[in-house]
C-alpha cells in the first residue's frame, strides 16, 4: 500500500540555519503531496503542497518539490527561525482519496 | 473563520467506561477523517466518510471502536469499552473532495484512560 517515510528526529538547529528534511513516499498512483505542521497542543495545520511533477510548493519560506523520478518531497528553508520549533509530516493523498502521514520529524531551534 | 470543532479537548476516564468523542466539519466538506496521535505509533487513520458513508474504517479495532456520521454536521468517535491503551490524541479534520484534497484537522481531543 501507499506509505511515507521521513527522516527521524529530533532535529536540532541554530537560528538562521539551513534546514532540510527529507521525505520520499511509495504510491501506486499519482498522488498529491503535503507537508503539515503540528505546533504544542495543537492540531495538524497544512503548510504547502503540491499536486503533480516538479511542482514547488512555498509558504512562509518553506518550499518542497514534488520529484517523480527519486518519490520524494523534501522540506527546505533557507533561514531557520525560533518560532519554526514544531513537529513536521509528510503526506500523500492519492486520487483524492485517504491523507496518509509519515510518522513527523520534530524540530529544535535554537536562539 | 471555518475550521473543525472538537469536543472535549481533553477526557480522563475509567477503564471499561465508554467515552465519545464529536467533531463538527467545515461546512460544505463532503469528507471527515478520525485519526488517532500517540508517541510510539505516530498519526493512525482510524476511519473516513465521504458523504457521511464509511468509506475505510479499517484502521479502527472493531471489537470496541464505532464510528458514525449522524448527520453531515456531526461525527462521532465512540470506544466502549474503554482501554488504557486507548490512550491518545485523536484528531478529526474533514475536507472537500474531489476538488480539494487536503484535510483541516481539529485541535483534538486528549484522552487519559486511567
């Protein structure tokens, strides 16, 4: 069945690093794909997605890019700052049908 | 400002009690989704509808798990009876297919069974 795998953290940074976490995905179709934030005591919030091959998806300085060829949708931004400290989750929905979640990469920063 | 209402936001319990959990979708979102949070397993699809019809419910343990869709401003969760393995966060959010295919999830609901 269709999956998501993502890096393991914690992932620990200092202000205005670079960050990347990765995240490739198994699917039997043509999925949409998401990346999700969950901040403490609250509920998954979408961040950015992107629906088909070589889409970038951006918001707040994150971008991922939807790579059909390595499955994979990697989170970057550029500069890292105190208020990105959250839990990050890859997903797929495909044929608009069910959102499957990788198990969420939390991340540190560090002032 | 839509979003996904949950209640209660937290629930502690006796073991062998029942507990119902109730979230209510964004309005005009034809798809509602429970999911269930905790620290070793992650975020577990427990079951979805589309058009208040069960659509996968095989995340769910049947045994002590329902869910149900009463109407299309209402879903409810029920565990009866209840485990201290059920321990969890569990999550409503819904969303709009085939159009839109992210989910907008609740705050949750945190549930102690003791």
């Amino acid at each position: 069945g269709d999956s998501v795998t993502q890096m393991e953290g914690p992932v620990t940074l200092s202000e205005e690093a670079f960050l990347t976490i990765n995240c490739t995905y198994t699917a039997t179709g043509y999925p949409s794909l998401f990346w999700y934030v969950q901040y403490p005591g609250e509920g998954l919030q979408l961040l950015l997605k992107a629906t088909k091959a070589d889409d970038k998806g951006s918001n707040k300085g994150f971008e991922a890019t939807y790579r059909k060829e390595t499955t994979s949708f990697h989170l970057e931004k550029g500069s890292v700052q105190v208020s990105d400290s959250a839990v990050y989750f890859c997903a797929l929905s495909d044929l608009g049908d069910k959102i499957i979640f990788g198990k969420g990469t939390r991340l540190h920063i560090l002032p | 400002d839509a979003r996904v209402t949950q209640t209660p936001r937290h629930k502690v319990t006796e073991m062998g009690q029942e507990v119902t959990m109730r979230c209510q979708p964004i309005l005009g979102h034809n798809t509602v989704f429970w999911y269930r949070q905790t620290m070793m397993q992650g975020l577990e699809l427990l079951a979805y509808f589309r058009n208040r019809a069960p659509l996968d419910d095989s995340g769910m343990p049947k045994d002590r798990f329902s869910a149900e869709m009463p109407d299309a401003t209402l879903a409810t969760l029920k565990i009866q009876p209840s485990e201290p393995r059920d321990s969890a966060v569990y999550f409503c959010a819904s969303g709009l297919a085939p159009s839109g295919t992210e989910a907008f999830f609740g705050q949750g609901t945190r549930l102690t069974v003791v």
